[in-house]
C-alpha cells in the first residue's frame, strides 16, 4: 500500500470529530486542507506531532490552510486528547469501519492496526497536491507542508 | 511522495548563542523549551558532552517555546534573551533549565536578581515583550528546520533523530567528526 500521490483527487469521507458531529471532506471544497494522519493520540512526549500543529496553526491559517487531524482512536478518546492538549483543531475518528479512510488513501498500517504518520496537502478543487509518510516512529514535523502551501502560492513567500 | 531530510535553514550566525570556539569543526544545536522536561533533562546531558569534547564542539541554542502545552515557556525564553542584551545569556539559561519549577514571572525576575542584572531594564524588556519578536524568529526558523518536538537536534546541519543520552549523542557526534 503506498500513499495516493499529488495530481490524486481525494476520496470523500464522512467522519465524527465528536459523538454528535460528522466532518465531510466536500465540507472544504474551495479551501485548502491539510490531512494529518497519525498512528495514536497520547504519544508520551511533549510537543508531540498534534501540539507542534498546534503551536504552526497561525502559519497555516496565513497560508489560508485549515487543518484535520485523523487516526483510529474513538471520538471519546479524542476529546479527552484534544482538552489535555488543548489542540484546537478537529481531530477526525477514522474508528468505524477502522481505518477505512487511511486505507482509501494509501496510509493504513496492517501490522499496528493504525494510519501511518502521513501527510496531505489538498488544494481549493479538493485534489492531493503534496502528500508524504514520514519514516515509522519519526514526527514529520511541519516544514514540508509549509513548503507544499507555499509552492501552491506559486513560490516562497515570506 | 517527494523525499527530502529535514535540515538547518536558517545558518549559524552572530545572532546565535554560542559556546565553545566559534571556529569548532562541529556544531550542537538545540531547539529547547525552559519549560519542557525533556529538555531539563537533555540539559546536564548536553553539559557532559561539551565537556567532553572540548574545544572541537560549539553549542547552539534556539527558542521553541511551545507556549500551549507550557504557559511559561515564552516568557521564560524573553527572559534568557533580556538577560543576554545584558551579557548574560547562558547564566540564565543553566538557572532557568536547574529551576523548572520556578518560571513565572516573579520567578524570573528572582534569577535577574539572582545573576545581578539591572533589574529595572529587565522588567522593563520582560513587559514590553522587547525580545518576542526574536523568540518568534527563532521558532519559525525551527518549524522551517523541521522541529518536530522539543528538544530538537542538529548536528551541523542536519536534523539528528536518534537518541540523545550522552553515548549516542557523543558516538553520533564523534561519527561525523571521523567522516569530515
């Protein structure tokens, strides 16, 4: 299984952030998103791939990218993450069929049960123009969707 | 998928604190948080290393404060810079990473004090945030490096993402010695 490439068109979804409330992705149409597929909430480190997310948000927004986080963990888990670290983006339950939509984007790990750490930058029409998977075990840190958004400004912009 | 290894894009400078020769033929540099444990770990650890390896190593030290999960971790960070406009960067810097439990904002002016700064100017900078835009610099600088925690190393300047107990820091730095 390998991630969907740019020039990809990026497979619908339909996922709950929390019990209540469901996220589409044709909600986004004509923004840019970026999709941030990580194996589990509760990494046991400070500044873990989320926070870091977190802390880029402003840089992300002036680059007018919004920004979902998704893995297997269930929307109660979720939360709870979310208000530890106060992260204030929506964090997607990818729970039910399990790691359905990881695996329509080439990002499933059999051998964990979880996404891998990968990446998605998706343009207004909705089409994959920048996608990476880090390296097991690696946060991939924030540098190469900075660099994706930039390059859908057509170059650097400081 | 495009292949690329997070490195240094921002390069070493005169803006940067440094210790060790300026001329070393290797470089440390850190990406820290004064509030983030790991960092207070990594701290005597870095210590040792510079010890060890003498006159060959300069350490670099960057700011990543990540201010959402460490409130004070901003301010902490304005306060080693305002202790460096007054020349006394890394006394503040070994203080507030031995006194992690102590980083708010009267703490910090009980370090100025301690290190016998002037204290008014140092409040003065705290307070009118004189240092924010160098702290921000130094984040965005990391986050274009690829940080991607705290804390975050580099070895010249390519990010280093193995551990960093001291003989696999030490065993990593003395490699690329070799290989120079």
């Amino acid at each position: 299984m390998s991630a969907l490439p740019a020039g990809t068109k990026a497979p619908d979804f339909s996922l709950h952030t929390t019990p209540d409330q469901a996220v589409s992705l044709h909600e986004f149409r004509g923004r840019r998103l970026i999709l941030a597929f990580y194996p589990a909430d509760w990494s046991p480190v400070c500044g873990d791939q989320m926070s870091l997310y977190q802390e880029v948000l402003p840089e992300f927004q002036r680059l007018r990218a919004e920004l979902l986080g998704i893995s297997v963990d269930g929307v109660w888990c979720h939360l709870a993450f979310a208000k530890d670290r106060k992260l204030r983006f929506p964090l997607l339950s990818d729970f039910e069929p399990k790691g359905e939509v990881a695996r329509a984007y080439g990002v499933y790990h059999k051998g964990s049960g979880t996404s891998e750490r990968a990446l998605f930058v998706l343009d207004e029409s909705g089409t994959i123009r920048w996608s990476y998977v880090s390296p097991i075990g690696v946060n991939p840190g924030a540098d190469g969707i900075l660099e994706a958004l930039e390059s859908l400004n057509g170059g650097p912009k400081s | 998928m495009s292949p690329y290894a997070p490195h240094l894009v921002l390069p070493v400078d005169e803006h940067d604190h440094i210790r060790g020769p300026l001329t070393a033929p290797i470089t440390l540099l850190e990406y820290g948080d004064y509030e983030c444990p790991h960092c207070g770990a990594a701290h005597p650890i870095v210590e040792d290393i510079r010890r060890r390896m003498g006159r060959r190593l300069r350490f670099v030290y960057r700011h990543f404060p990540l201010t959402t999960a460490h409130p004070n971790a901003e301010l902490a960070a304005e306060a080693a810079e305002a202790a460096g406009a007054q020349g006394r960067f890394w006394e503040m810097h070994d203080r507030l990473f031995e006194h992690q439990d102590a980083l708010g904002e009267e703490d910090l002016v009980a370090h100025a004090e301690a290190l016998g700064l002037d204290l008014e100017r140092f409040a003065r900078e705290l307070a009118d945030g004189t240092h924010a835009p160098r702290v921000r610099q130094d984040f965005i600088s990391g986050v274009r490096s690829g940080v991607n925690g705290t804390p975050t190393f580099y070895i010249n300047d390519a990010r280093y993402d193995g551990a960093y107990d001291v003989a696999s820091l030490l065993g990593a730095l003395e490699a690329v010695l070799r290989a120079a």
